[in-house]
C-alpha cells in the first residue's frame, strides 16, 4: 500500500504507514495461524514451516496452544 500510494501522490503520508503496518500484521497472524492447524500434515510431508521449526517437541497439535497464540496475535 505504501509504495502504490507513494508511485500515485509522490509523498508518502503516516496514515498509510500505519494502515499497511495493521493490515501486514493481520495477514501474518492468518498465515502462522494456518501454518500452525497444518504442522502435523507438513511433518509428514517433511515441509520445513516457521511453525514445525518453533515447535521443539515435534508435529503434535495442541488446540489450547493453537487458541491462545491467536488470541493473543
């Protein structure tokens, strides 16, 4: 968004600073959420996820963890 808004206007401005900081935050809250739900389908498949790589205990699913880490994003 900041850099459309800087090609059109040629300024940049601090409300669309912080509308694309809160809209990049939602959007990587939705893909660590998703990447949490399929760490065990990736383990199988030996994908390496940011979610299989901060697990230390290995591929298993806890639905609590899963709540609390959205909840809290």
């Amino acid at each position: 968004m900041i850099g459309v808004q800087y090609a059109a206007c040629g300024v940049l401005d601090a409300r669309i600073l912080l509308t694309s900081t809160a809209m990049g935050l939602l959007v990587t809250n939705i893909l660590y959420s998703h990447s949490v739900l399929d760490r065990q389908a990736d383990a199988r498949m030996d994908k390496t996820t940011l979610a299989l790589l901060l697990d230390k205990r290995g591929p298993s699913f806890s639905p609590r963890r899963c709540s609390t880490s959205c909840l809290l994003s």
